[in-house]
C-alpha cells in the first residue's frame, strides 16, 4: 500500500445520492488540506462532489443536497413522465447558482496544473468520454455525467455530441487511470468493499427502451458484469508496479434509491468523515 503522499490519482465513483458518504471523506481531505493527486476522475454524482472538493466549499455538497432532498421539487415521482424526470437536474442548477453558488475563482487556481476528468457516456455507442472540462464548461460537463435515462433528463448535448450518465460506461476508471499513467491511485467507493450488482431495474426498463440501439441494450444488460470485474480487482491493491486502494462505506449506505431524506443524507455523511479520518490517522498514512 502506497503512503498518503504518494497518490497521484484520485477516482471518484458516481451513486447518485449515495455521494453524502464521498462528501463526507472529501471534506475530511479538505480539513486537513489532503491534496497530493494530479490527476482526478469525477463520475456522475462523484463530479459533483468533486466540484465542491477542488472549489474548497467544504459541506457545500451536503448542504445543497439536504436542501433538494427536502424542498419536494428536486425529486418527485409525479414528474416521472415529464421532460425532466423524477429528479430534476434544472431545479438542481438554478439551486446551485441562486443559493449555493460555486467558487469559480478558487476553483480555477486549485485545477491549475492536474488533469481533471469527467466521464461520460455517448448516446450513439455507450462508449465512455473522458471528458477534460474547463471552468467554463464545468457545469455541462457535470450534467452530462450525471444525467440518467428515464431519471432524469435523459441526455445532455456537448461538444455536438449527447451524452448521459458516466457510471454506465465507466463507473470505476481503473484501467483508463492506468493506461494514462497513473501508478498511486485512491479510489473513493459509494458500495462496501467487494459488494457486487446486478441488472437494476432501471437498467432493464433502459435496455428496451433503447431497442433500437444495440450498443445501449448491450450496455444496460452487461455492463454490470464490467463494473464487477473492477470491483474485484480493486480489493487486490495492484501488482507492485501500480498500486491502489479505496475508501468505501463500511456497510450499506442509506442514500440509496430515491426515497430519501436529509436525515439519511447526514447519516452518511458523517459516516464517510469517520472513514475517511480513520483512514488518515492509521499508521499506513502516516
């Protein structure tokens, strides 16, 4: 296991609301100004979290999702067959920029010099985009990763190209990490440790409403196989060479799904404080 000062990658994996846990270790790092990587990967949710992280708003993420989780408008199953979908991404950027605006200054002076990815699935081939986002094209970056069909808007256009929710295609960049250079990576987890999925429903739903895509029906009906198979390697730590580990939830998160409340945000949070802390303090990171 590589010590704390090592890491030049930092992977933050996607979960929807499931990221109060990632905000929770993220402002644990930022408390103690735990900084070392180089290259960071933001999927989905995680390049929300991610945001608040490199702008230096520590709890921003928390807070904003408490305040959407319990205002009725941001998810609401009644919106389930409208353009925005049962959780609303709109109501999500006018949220950001009326009452909880980002940094964009220090977040402009924290990304100099790394590399910053967001990962994106294209609507055409379900091939992952490794997104390299600017602070002007921040936020399209951040919807397009994390924009679910049948969820939410569905598809984001950027670049002339749509593209939908990165965990897809790409939901734990390990291998993209290390074809790029990486050799110190951290990856910070939604799931426990070695916790395998299955075809959701969403996925299913997914698969035969993009009939008409092959690429996208195979990759809503086998993509989970994909995302297992990391899943395991990651509890292997690496070869010598090119090492990792990761920071996960010690059990179950309660954010999971839809019907969520701050209460269960907060839980999670703290939860991922108290890993994220335990992890800096034990003697590997010394």
């Amino acid at each position: 296991m590589a010590n704390s000062s090592t890491f030049d990658t930092l992977i933050i994996e996607g979960g929807s609301l499931r990221c109060a846990f990632t905000a929770g270790v993220l402002d644990a790092f930022a408390a103690v100004d735990f900084m070392p990587f180089q290259t960071y990967y933001g999927i989905s949710a995680g390049s929300m979290a991610l945001t608040a992280f490199m702008s230096g708003q520590r709890k921003h993420f928390i807070d904003l999702a408490s305040q959407l989780v319990d205002d009725g408008h941001f998810i609401s199953f009644y919106s389930a067959f409208s353009e925005e979908g049962i959780m609303n991404l709109n109501h999500l950027a006018k949220a950001v920029k009326n009452s909880a605006p980002i940094d964009w200054d220090s977040l402009q002076i924290n990304i100099e010099g790394k590399k910053m990815v967001i990962v994106a699935t294209d609507v055409e081939t379900g091939a992952p985009h490794y997104l390299r986002p600017t602070v002007e094209t921040w936020m399209d970056c951040v919807l397009a990763s994390s924009t679910l069909p049948l969820i939410t808007r569905g598809k984001v256009k950027l670049n002339n190209r749509w593209f939908f929710d990165g965990g897809f295609s790409d939901a734990l960049p390990l291998q993209h990490a290390l074809d790029g250079g990486s050799k110190n990576i951290l990856v910070i987890r939604t799931r426990p440790s070695g916790m395998h999925i299955e075809q959701g429903t969403l996925e299913y739903v997914a698969s035969y409403a993009f009939w008409g895509n092959q690429a996208l029906t195979d990759l809503f009906e086998h993509g989970h196989h994909g995302y297992n198979k990391t899943v395991d390697r990651l509890r292997s730590g690496g070869d010598g060479e090119e090492v990792w580990c990761e920071l996960a939830p010690l059990t179950p998160l309660r954010s999971e799904g839809y019907l969520v409340t701050s209460l269960d945000l907060k839980s999670d949070y703290r939860h991922g404080l108290e890993v994220a802390m335990d992890w800096l303090a034990s003697s590997h990171h010394q």
